[in-house]
C-alpha cells in the first residue's frame, strides 16, 4: 500500500502544477457556459432589438386582430425576459424590446413589391400578406429577411393563427372572454407516478445535459493521461527503476488512483467557483433547482464517475503498456472510445424516453452504464433493480478488467520494439 500511495502521490503532484490542469480547469466551464448560454439566445430572437412589422389585410378588423396578438405574444414574452433575469440559471444579455406593428388594407401587387423592397433595404423586418386570397388558400405569406428564423417565423405564425381563430369564433357568435376562455393555454405539469413534480423540464435537461458531458470529459479526459503517464515512463525507460522497488499492479493502481484524485479535484473546483459565482444568488438559483438536482443525483454522479473512471483507466492503462509510441496508441484507444461516443450518440433518446429498451439495457451494459444510468437517473430514478444490477456489473466488470489489464500491463511495460499482435496479447494473458 505504501508503494500505491507513493506513486500516486507523484501522479497527483505533477498534473496539478502543469499548465494543462490550469487550462482545462478554465476552459471546460466556460464550454459548459456556451452550451447553457447558447439555447436560451436563440431561444428569444425577437427580443434582440425593435422590430418594426406590417400586416397587410382585405379587411382592417382581420389586420387588428392579428397586431393585437402579436403585441400581446411580445408583451408576454418581454415579461419572461424581465423574470429570467432574477434567475441565475437563465441570466443573459438579453433586453425586452419593442415590436411596432403597423395596419395596411391596401392589397394590391404594386404595394407588395413597394413593402418588398422595404424588407429588402431593412426599412421594415416583415411583412405579414393576410389577404382574403392567402386566407383562402390557408397559406399566408412572411416576408421577411430572416427566412432562416424557423423560432422567429414559428412565433409569428402562432400569433397569426390564433389571431384568425379568434376572428372565426367571433363570427359564430362568441364574447372576447368566451373567446380568451377557449384560447389560454393550459399548462401541463408532468409528474412521476409517486405523485410528485419533475421541475421544469428545460432545466432538467441543460442540467442532465451539463452534467454528462462533465462525466463523459473527465472519465475520457483522465482516462487518455493514464495511458500518456504510462506511455512516457515506458519510452523514457523511468519504468525500468521504477519496477526495481515496485510491483506492476502497485504501480497501474497508484497511476489510477493519482489521475482520478487529480480529476476529483477539479471537479471540487468547478463546483466550488459556481457556487462562488452564484453568491446572494444561491438562494433563488436553489428554489429554480428544486426538483431538478438532488441528493439521489449528486450521489450517483460521484458513484458512476468513480466507477466509469475505474474501468476506462484500467483499459487505457494496458493501452499505455502495450503500444510504443503516442501514434500507436491512438489507433488503439478508439476501442475504448468507442462505447462512450456510442452513449453520447443515445443520451438524447434516453433523457426524453429514460424507460425505453435502449436505455434499459444501455443502462446495465457496463461501458456505457457510467453515462447511461446517471442520464436515467437524473431525469427519472428508474426501479432499484435495474441500479442494482447495474453497479454490480459495472463492480464484477472492473475486477475482470482489473485481473485481465494487469497481466497485459505486467508483461507489456517491458516489452520494446514492434507492436504487439493479438496473438502475443493472448500468450501475455495466458503466462503472466
């Protein structure tokens, strides 16, 4: 044990003081910013600016109608923007903006190309062409530059359309409040079959999201510096004194143990900076929170990202064994990449659907069950057996793995030269 914790020690002491720990400690929770940043942006494209619109209409009470909606879906979402900003989670740059909409009956083809060429010199954003024909055809025309704009168009073509369900329904007969009455929206709460809230859905998602990719980087991350520390002891012949006071498996697991504590201390450290970060925040960021992170999340992070770490490390360390140089192991380390990319490839599928087939037994498959499982678990604790059956895989696959790398690292640490074939692999596992 004392030869474990010596080399260990050294592991740990040399990546923390590099600049690459520095660097990475920076970069990766400004990428996880971007990813959290980025969809609430696009999410509010009308909010970026004044937008100036015109609707164009055969009759004036069609046209008002539809300006009434469109202000009123503006003046809704200019709230939420007001409200998002007492949120830590979804803090942006974004402003409420205005939306100026003006009303115009005329509907010939000469006024169409005289507000056409508007859009074109950015003398308006839009034009909306509700004519008696369009509505006829059930095909009203946007004119606008921001074709592309599918969250903007999608936005104004909900305005519009409850704009003209509000016109049919007040032809048959219908009061303003009978007609709001029929056209609010209801909200759908989804809940567990215990009874109780899953949290806002968007935020569950960013955060399982976030989370994973933490996982997925520092297991991949961790796993790759294993194999590059064993790697440059092998080609530098530091292995050789090294092996003269130390067992090969004393030396696999130091190496394992120290990379992993290295990678628990920066976790530590993001965790810690954000919670810095939050400041008089913490409090109204925890009630956005509640429901979303809990304790069954936090635990089987830790769990899965000692256990996924464990596994991979062992397999990137027989990598690092085996080959003789940074080009050989790169052919090699995609078998291990493989499953990992494999679970990033499904994680969507399994945080919308976490009970399907797929993520069941993607779940209990131990290369993929780190990131899998810890997707299921926290967007919808799945039955305790399937976590059962799962960590104890993922338990009998890492002792496995553990007896079969240790005897491929035993012989391979030494062995110089060519490349080793498969059938040498094998003769290494059968004599060492």
């Amino acid at each position: 044990m004392r030869n474990i914790f010596l080399i260990a020690r050294r592991e740990y002491l040399e990546r923390v003081r590099t600049k690459s720990f520095l660097i990475m400690t920076i970069l990766i929770p400004l990428m996880m910013a971007g990813f959290l940043l980025g969809p609430s942006l696009l999410m509010n494209p009308m909010s970026h600016g004044a937008k100036h619109l015109v609707i164009v209409a055969s009759h004036p009470q069609t046209a008002e109608t539809i300006r009434q909606e469109l202000t009123k879906a503006q003046g809704e979402q200019n709230k939420q923007i007001a409200d998002s900003k007492k949120n830590t989670l979804k803090r942006t740059a974004e402003t409420p903006s205005e939306l100026t909409v003006d009303v115009d009956t005329n509907t010939s083809a000469d006024e169409r190309a005289a507000l056409s060429q508007k859009v074109r010199n950015k003398q308006l954003d839009g034009v909306i062409w509700a004519t008696d024909e369009a509505l006829a055809a059930e095909k009203i025309p946007f004119i606008t530059r921001d074709t592309s704009s599918f969250i903007q168009n999608a936005t104004i073509g909900l305005g519009v359309d409850r704009a003209l369900h509000r016109e049919a329904l007040k032809a048959k007969g219908l009061s303003d409040q009978e007609i709001d009455s029929v056209l609010k929206r209801l909200d759908v709460d989804p809940q567990d079959p215990a009874g109780t809230g899953s949290g806002n859905p968007q935020i569950t998602f960013v955060v399982s999201f976030i989370m994973v990719m933490i996982l997925y980087m520092s297991v991949l991350l961790y796993g790759i510096n294993v194999m590059r520390a064993i790697l440059d002891e092998k080609t530098s012949r530091i292995m050789e004194v090294m092996l003269s006071v130390s067992r090969p498996n004393e030396m696999m697991a130091g190496k394992i143990l120290g990379v992993g504590a290295v990678g628990l201390t920066q976790i530590a450290i993001w965790i810690g900076t954000a919670v810095v970060m939050m400041g008089g925040n913490l409090v109204a960021s925890g009630e956005q929170l509640k429901g979303v992170i809990t304790w069954q999340m936090l635990l089987a992070f830790a769990v899965y990202y000692l256990l996924g770490f464990a596994l991979y490390s062992t397999v990137y360390a027989a990598i690092g064994a085996m080959v003789n140089s940074e080009q050989e192991a790169q052919q090699l380390q995609f078998l291990a990449v493989l499953p990992l990319a494999a679970s990033l490839g499904i994680m969507f599928n399994v945080i919308q659907f976490p009970n399907s087939t797929i993520a069941v037994w993607a779940s209990i498959f131990p290369f993929t069950s780190p990131l899998i499982m810890f997707s299921r678990i926290a967007v919808q604790i799945p039955s305790l057996w399937q976590i059962g059956l799962s960590l104890a895989v993922m338990i009998a696959t890492i002792v496995g793995m553990v007896l079969l790398c240790g005897r491929i690292y035993r012989v391979g640490i030494l062995m110089y030269g060519k490349k080793p074939t498969l059938p040498e692999i094998i003769k290494w596992l059968r004599y060492a």
